[in-house]
C-alpha cells in the first residue's frame, strides 16, 4: 500500500473535527505553557545563550520539547497562525544556536557533563531524544518546506552515522525511537546511510550480557548523584541572588499509579535480564511482548517500517506472532498495553487486573503507529481494526475534554486515587497525542495502482491518483452510529476496487450505491482462541467491492451497532464473573458521578437491561448505556474514554453480572 500524507487529507468529522480544534486552540497552548513554567525549553536557552539557569528535568526533558515542535508543525501545516509560527521560530533559532559545531544536541550532558557523551545508552535516552529531533525536523519540512530545523535534525543524524556506524551490540539505544526518525529521514533524502544504521539498532538487539546492564545501572546511579549535588549547589547559589525564583526549579509529583507486590524486585529483575529493554533475545528470535510497552511498541514499529524498506520478509512472522500473543494474552478490553506500574510494561499471560492496569497513554499511541505500519505491510483488517479500538480508548483516555489536562497511566478501574492532571513530572504523553491527532488523516486512506482502502471512518476528503486523480469524500456518524457515506468522484469513469473495512463490533453491514441495495458477501468467521480481554480484532475483515466507478458516484455503508458484553478469559482471575460493556468502537464504564451510593466494584448487572441513550446535557451530547442492577438500581454507563473530567471518584470498566 502507498500511504497519502497527512497533509493531503482534510478531517472533516463530526467527531473529530472538534477535537482537531481542541488540540490546535488549547492544548497547544496549553503544552507550551507547560513546556515554559517546568523549565524545559529555559534548558536549550540556558546552552544557546550561555545564562546563568538551572537545568530542570529529566535526562530525557528536551524529547517532550520535541514533539510538542513534532505537533506544531503539523498543526500549523491545517491552520497556520502568527502566534504557532513565532513560537516554533523563536524555538528552531534556540536549538540552532544551542546544537554543538558537529550536531550534538543533548542538553543534559550539554549542562552537567559537557566533556561526556554516549556514556549509557541503556538508560539516559540520549538516541531517544536525537530521535525526536530528527522526528520533529522532518514534519517541520513537509508541513512547511523550510529547511532551517531539518538542517538540524540531519546534521544530528550525521553525526550518529559517524558515531555508530559499525559498531557493535554494546552501541545500542535503551529507548527505541532513533530507528524511526532515520528511516522517516531516509524517505525524505534517500540516504541509505540512515537506513543502515536503523537497520543496525534493530538487528544487534538482544545480543547485551546481564553484566552490562548491572554496570549501567551503577554507573547511572553515579551519574545522577554527581548531577543532583552539582544542581543543588547552582540552585542554592541562584536562590540567593534570585530569591525571586526560589522553588521555581521543582517538578510535578509523579503521577499516581496501584503497585502490585514485589513489583520493585519484578522490575530489578526486568531491567538485568534484559527485557526491560526488549535486549533479552535478537529480534528474529522474538515470539512475545515483554518489557517497557512504549519501548517494545516502537521497536516493532521500526521493525515494520524496515521490513517495507528493505523488502526483507523474514521478520514478518515475528512481528505477526508477538502481535497475536500481545493481543490473546497481554492486552485489555480497551486496547491497552502494559500491566505493571514502575516497569510500565508487560506483565505475564492474562496478568490484566484493572486496578493495577498502567496502559500508559504512549503506549497505546507506540502500538496504534505499529497497527498502521503492518495494515500496510499485510493488508489485514485485524491491524486497522486494533488502531481503531486504542484511538477511541486507550489513547483518546489520556487527553481531557477541556484539553489541558491528561492522564499518563490509565487503569481500568480506580478507587479514588486516579486523577487528571495539567503536566507531569515526565511528560512525555501530552505532546504525543497532539502529534498524533495532528495527522490523523494519515492513516484513514492507502492505495495501490487499482486499490483504495478504507481503514478508518472519519469523515475527511482526498485526492488519490490512479490513472488519473480520483476524489473521495466520506462522512461518517462514527463512533455514535454506524452510518457511512463515501463520495466517489473520479475524472472519469474508473474500473478500480475500494475496500472497505468490516469492524470486528459490527453484527451486520448493509451496502448501497446511489441508493440500490448491494449484496454484501462477508467471509465466515474463523474461530480464535478467546483473548485475555474479549476483545479480538482478528475479527475484523476487508470488503472488496470492485466495479467501474462512475463520477459522483455515492456508496453508503451501515454498519450494525449493538451493545456487547466482552467477558475476559478465566484466567484473568480478577474479572471471573465480569464482563465489559462497549457498542461501536467505544468501551464504556461506570463512573460514580453518574452512579452515587452504587458499590461499583460488588454492583451486578442484568445484562438483558442494557440500552442505549442520547444524554445531550452531558460533555456536549453522547451516548450512554443505561442498565438495571440485580437489585433494580439504575445503572449508567458513559465512554470510558470520558472519565475523570468531573469531581475525583470511583471507576470501573468490568462489572458484575446476574
């Protein structure tokens, strides 16, 4: 499949269009804001400008400025404005003068260690973060065509292929990211010495020695001491010329997550054995999801994304076979990943307690960019299907509905400790989402020479050249109704197929073109092993529909939305006898706010009451579910996603049933 840039796609949804608006008007805004008053971006002022300041914030601060740069850029590309684009110069002029001569731009060794370079790979994110710069440069050139960041972002690239090329296992990176920001270079330049070294961080994987990482570990350990004294003297020091500023160099409280016990001695464990890092075994012997969930999900995308470069198949079966045990063993209802807090990774099979449940907001983004690279690589629904359940679930969780203020961590069930928050200590979700929602229309459409797919439904128009360009319009009544209808207007009469997706939450499907009945011919379901969650994407399927397609022609497809109960597996012993309740693409809860004086967590459920409501007085009008419990209490479900935007209480995604 050829992908269609972003920047070729207009979102015009009833859904998403509003949400495009929030990301552009106020989270933005709201991000840099943030960026400021934490001190983040006053790092790169700090090494352009040679002022006195303290550097504030992790080893890995400078990627969250990145990928708020990453947001921008797109943003600006759908609705330029003054401010976004003074905000962006003012920055791309900072990091210019702040890169070093050979293109070195690390600000925490910059500041603290500045004779100290590429001394832990393993831990302090240093390709992380080049990464995210060279990220950020090549969607500041193809949303605007200026060349001063992507100078940048290539003059750093240039220095890893001198640095690394050739090199062996111990050379690297703890934290996948680098891999995807050179293959995205490549396509732009065609170097292939990007590509090499992408190639060469994923293969030389797994081939690290338990001793390594135990010196790693105590090496950073003397590191962050040596930096933390250093800091406290330059703070006392600059409090007292500047009693002004005094307390201005502090972070957020880490965010809140439930800890299972032994979770410290299961994450020690994690960390020297290597799967902490996914360096346990090379990629080509790798068969499960294991450790970090966002650096695991970017190392399978920039899997995916090598094989469609190189052509080399071999690492497919791998990619496919961790993808199907994540998603029978390792995931949950609502497409999150990552079952453990401190690790923010992977527990064992079926470990997949709500309570504990971390489902870190970028890992459902790092899986959501892994589903769209293989939809292309295979052409299977299941993919798109799976990028679909975690776009209106575990990702679209982590922003609120005002905009500003977000969950990193998102159980799937919360005893009143759980809140949302305006920025955290290590902020790395915020701009992710916005990055993401930013191109959106990215991964709606692809094509080959006589194919269009459809992967996802929110209405936006494009143009696709075939033979000759080819106009499509969609608009969509997702994810409240499964009404489709997709406008198809080529310059002239065009034999071609398009394809549509077949939801794995859709019953039934109906089809019509220019309002004749067409017959619909779905394959037989195959039959899986239950998942750990319930929920399966493999059940999802392509419909081919292929004819000669005339001018203005108009396909409407209805899609049959019932409410479901997924049940977990009998092995997820925390949920034996629960089940979850979702319609359409939307997994749904119970909320206190909606249910006062009901014990959410012992409540039970008569399946048989369940419907479906229009509440318009509530987040601007949604669909809620409205049931009775076995005691005749009124129940009322709202999207999951929609959670924790009112006063702080209770929460369950899994309820009882009669």
């Amino acid at each position: 499949m050829q992908t269609i840039p972003f920047h070729q796609v207009i979102i015009e949804d009833t859904f998403w269009s509003a949400r495009q608006r929030l990301n552009s008007e106020i989270a933005l805004n709201h991000q840099w804001e943030q960026l400021e008053k934490s001190g983040c971006i006053n790092n790169f002022r700090i090494l352009a400008d040679h002022t006195p300041g303290i550097r504030v914030g992790w080893f890995f601060a400078d990627s969250d400025a990145y990928k708020w740069l990453d947001a921008a850029a797109r943003v600006y590309h759908q609705k330029p404005t003054t401010a976004l684009k003074q905000h962006m110069d003012i920055f791309i002029d900072t990091l210019a003068r702040a890169q070093a001569e050979d293109g070195y731009l690390y600000t925490y060794n910059q500041i603290h260690f500045p004779e100290s370079r590429w001394q832990n790979l393993k831990i302090e994110h240093e390709l992380y973060c080049h990464g995210h710069l060279i990220e950020a440069a090549v969607a500041h050139f193809e949303a605007t065509g200026e060349e001063t960041l992507f100078n940048i972002g290539r003059k750093a690239a240039d220095l890893l292929v001198r640095i690394f090329r050739n090199c062996g296992p111990d050379a690297t990176p703890g934290h996948q990211e680098i891999e995807i920001a050179l293959m995205k270079l490549y396509d732009i330049t065609g170097e292939c010495d990007y590509l090499e070294l992408a190639e060469q961080f994923i293969l030389q994987r797994g081939q690290a020695n338990f001793g390594q990482f135990a010196w790693q570990v105590l090496l950073e350990n003397m590191r962050v001491n040596s930096r933390t004294k250093q800091r406290d003297a330059m703070v006392k020091l600059f409090e007292q010329s500047n009693p002004q500023l005094a307390g201005k160099h502090s972070l957020p409280a880490e965010n809140y997550s439930a800890k299972p016990p032994f979770i410290s001695a299961r994450f020690m464990a994690s960390a020297l054995d290597g799967k902490y890092f996914q360096q346990n075994v090379p990629v080509h012997k790798t068969h499960q999801a294991v450790g970090h969930a966002v650096r695991f999900a970017y190392l399978e995308t920039a899997i995916a994304m090598l094989i469609q470069r190189s052509g080399d198949q071999r690492l497919l079966i791998n990619l496919a076979d961790t993808w199907q045990q994540m998603i029978e063993k390792r995931m949950y209802v609502t497409g999150g990943t990552g079952s453990l807090p401190l690790t923010e990774g992977f527990g064992r099979d079926y470990e997949l307690d709500p309570n504990f449940a971390y489902a870190e907001t970028c890992a459902a983004l790092g899986t959501m960019f892994w589903n769209w690279e293989m939809t292309q690589l295979t052409c299977e629904a299941s993919y798109a299907d799976l990028f679909e359940r975690q776009l209106y679930n575990a990702s679209l969780v982590g922003i609120g509905q005002t905009g500003n203020n977000y969950l990193y961590n998102n159980p799937l069930a919360n005893r009143n400790d759980v809140q949302r928050q305006p920025w955290f200590q290590i902020p790395c979700c915020p701009s992710n989402i916005s990055r993401t929602w930013a191109s959106l229309g990215k991964y709606i459409y692809s094509h080959d020479e006589e194919t269009v797919w459809i992967h996802q439904y929110i209405g936006s128009r494009t143009s696709i050249n075939l033979d000759f360009p080819l106009e499509l319009a969609m608009r969509s009544e997702l994810p409240w109704e499964g009404q489709v209808k997709i406008q198809i207007n080529p310059q002239e009469a065009i034999d071609f197929t398009l394809v549509l997706r077949i939801p794995s939450w859709a019953v039934d499907a109906t089809l019509s073109l220019n309002g004749e009945r067409l017959d619909v011919c779905l394959a037989a379901a195959l039959q899986y092993p239950p998942t750990g969650s319930g929920y399966d994407p493999r059940e999802s399927q392509y419909l081919p529909v292929r004819r000669t397609w005339q001018p203005a022609d108009v396909l409407e497809l209805d899609l049959d939305m019932p409410i479901k109960l997924q049940y977990p597996h009998p092995k997820v012993k925390s949920c034996r006898g629960k089940a979850a309740v979702t319609r359409g693409p939307l997994v749904y809860c119970l909320e206190e706010a909606d249910n006062p004086g009901i014990d959410l967590f012992n409540v039970r459920l008569e399946p048989d009451s369940l419907e479906t409501v229009f509440e318009e007085n509530l987040f601007g009008g949604i669909k809620i579910i409205k049931g009775k419990s076995s005691s005749g209490e009124e129940l009322t479900f709202i999207p999951y996603a929609w959670w924790a935007n009112r006063d702080p209480g209770q929460m369950t995604v899994y309820v009882g049933l009669v």
